[in-house]
C-alpha cells in the first residue's frame, strides 16, 4: 500500500499552520508560521494554482524527516472561500490507485491487478494500467484539479503541451482495442460540474472533445478534505459543450 493510504483515503502527516506571503518559482512559497517566523518551503505544484494560491490564506504544512532536503516543509494545503483545497499533485495518483484497488470507483471495477507508471509508448507513460485475464486492458490518466470558478472545475490551469500528449495516447490505445480514461481528481468540495479550461488551453478542449468523441472515457470525481485526510468524493457531472 502506498505510504499515508489507509482503507480510509490519504492520512495527512502532522501538519503545522501558517499564512501564505507568496509563491514563486513554481515550486517555492513563503509562509509566515504562527510563532511570527517566516520560512520558504517546498510547493509541490507545478501549475499556475490559479485561484489557489492567493497571499494571506491559511496553509498547512507538512515536515519532511528527510534531514537533506534543503526546504523540509511541505506545502499540502490552502484554505479558500469555501473549502480547503489540496495543492499537493502526488496524493491524486495515490488515492485513486488505492480507490479502484478496493472497488471504489464503479466505473473502473472488475480489475484484479493495478499498475503505476506504465510505459506505453517510447515517448509517453501513464498513471495506471488496468488488467483482468482475457479482459482488454484499460489506461488510466489521471489529473489533478484545483481550479474551481462559481461552481464549476476547470482543467487545465495552465497550457500543458503534456496534457494533450496524454489525450492523443489515450485516444491511439482505444483505436488499438484497449479502453482509455482519462480522471479527473477535483482537489476541493465545492465543484458542481467538470468542464475544460478552454480560455486557459482551447487546444486541451479539443482535444478532450475529439478524444471522447474516439471512445475515450472521462471520469470526475471531488475530494472531502479535512486537515487529518483527503478521500475520494461524489461523482462531478462532466459538460463538454
């Protein structure tokens, strides 16, 4: 099982509060902790966070054992209008893997082994490789969401050339005979439908459209989030009009 994956979703770490001054350097933020002090730590996101990463929110913070790393705390979580959000991109991989293992996901049940990080090209892996005997395989992509605008989430953040790879794999390996889905792990409570960032990434838009078009498979799903754990959420509606 993965580390931090129990039966019950992600098991936060301990994690320590702060407030957010800035993020910078895709991967860097500073936060000023409770006692006054104010520390760089690690952002572990590299997107744009756009709407979620906004100066004076509440963080929380994770401390890494490891007594090399040159920035030990760890950025997991934001607090915003009306939910906590995720920042964390490593969880979403760990927590569906865990879902579909354990029958959680409907869409994806009925498969006896789960592999991470399949080769599938000589350019291109993907998150997950689904199999049961004679049955065809089945390809996992997932991604994570935090972008959130009245309602309704928003993928991409920001333009991802290897967003679209992953779309004109998928849609290859369903004209190949295997199914392809492509997740969407909404990282906040407060999303009531899923649709494309097209002003962010209008080729993303289509080329999610044409994929599903070819036999591609989307999924959505939302998050409950506290600062003890993440779990798999409530399907999200998807519109790709």
């Amino acid at each position: 099982m993965e580390k931090n994956v129990t039966k019950n979703g992600y098991k936060m770490p301990p994690l320590i509060t702060g407030t957010l001054i800035q993020r910078y350097k895709r991967f860097l933020a500073d936060v000023k902790l409770e006692t006054g002090e104010t520390m760089t730590v690690h952002c572990p996101n590299s997107g744009s966070m756009k709407g979620c990463a906004v100066p004076g929110s509440q963080v929380w913070l994770s401390k890494s054992d490891n007594l090399k790393r040159k920035y030990p705390y760890t950025w997991e979580l934001i607090k915003g209008p009306q939910t906590l959000i995720g920042i964390n991109t490593q969880i979403p991989n760990k927590l569906v893997k865990h879902a579909i293992e354990k029958g959680l996901i409907k869409e994806l049940s009925g498969y006896e082994h789960v592999r991470a990080e399949v080769k599938t090209s000589s350019h291109t892996r993907l998150d997950l490789l689904l199999e049961n005997g004679a049955k065809k395989k089945c390809y996992v992509e997932i991604k994570n969401c935090t972008l959130v605008e009245e309602g309704t989430a928003m993928f991409p953040d920001a333009v991802t050339i290897r967003g679209q790879k992953h779309l004109d794999e998928l849609e290859a390996l369903v004209s190949a005979g295997h199914r392809g889905v492509i997740f969407f792990l909404i990282q906040r409570m407060d999303a009531t439908v899923f649709k494309p960032a097209d002003l962010i990434d209008r080729v993303y838009g289509e080329k999610l459209r044409k994929a599903v078009k070819n036999g591609v498979e989307v999924v959505a799903r939302d998050t409950l989030i506290t600062t003890e754990g993440i779990r798999i959420g409530k399907k999200v509606p998807i519109d790709l009009a």
